[in-house]
C-alpha cells in the first residue's frame, strides 16, 4: 500500500464541528479537514441548528445534513471538492 492510499484508506469521519465560516472533519487516524464553509453554500447559508443536525454515512465515509439537504464525501474533502456548481 502506497502513501496516498492510506491517505485515503482511512479517510473515515469521526464527528463535526463548524469554527467561525469552516467546516472541521474529525478523521479516525487524528487528522482534522478544515475546508472553508463557502465550498458548500446549503451549509453555508444553514441555521446553526441545521448545521449541527448531522449523521456519518456510509460508516464515516460521508456526512449527512436532512435539513440542509447536503451529503459530503470524506474523501472528496481530501480531494479538495467542494459542492457541484
């Protein structure tokens, strides 16, 4: 197994937590994403209470907000993805 697949093997979510305008993805193996909130403009434009309403999908593969609508992939955090324009 080379670097970047174990970069992304353990890609998983552990929880979620927004600091002033950015989103933070705690990971299982420590690391922590922090990606500007503006990548993702239903999160973005979200009560906080809609925001904190989360649930890990696809066991800690991706997030799941309901009432904002919006699904994120761990890995596509990694890739550098923000939301389709």
């Amino acid at each position: 197994m080379n670097i970047s697949e174990r970069a992304y093997s353990s890609a998983i979510a552990t929880t979620v937590e927004f600091i002033e305008s950015k989103l933070v993805v705690h990971l299982v193996d420590g690391r922590e994403l922090h990606v500007p909130l503006s990548w993702f403009p239903r999160l973005q434009s979200a009560t906080s209470d809609e925001r904190e309403h989360w649930r890990l999908i696809g066991q800690g593969c991706g997030i799941h907000w309901e009432y904002a609508d919006e699904d994120i992939s761990v890995l596509g955090l990694l890739r550098g993805e923000g939301a389709p324009s």
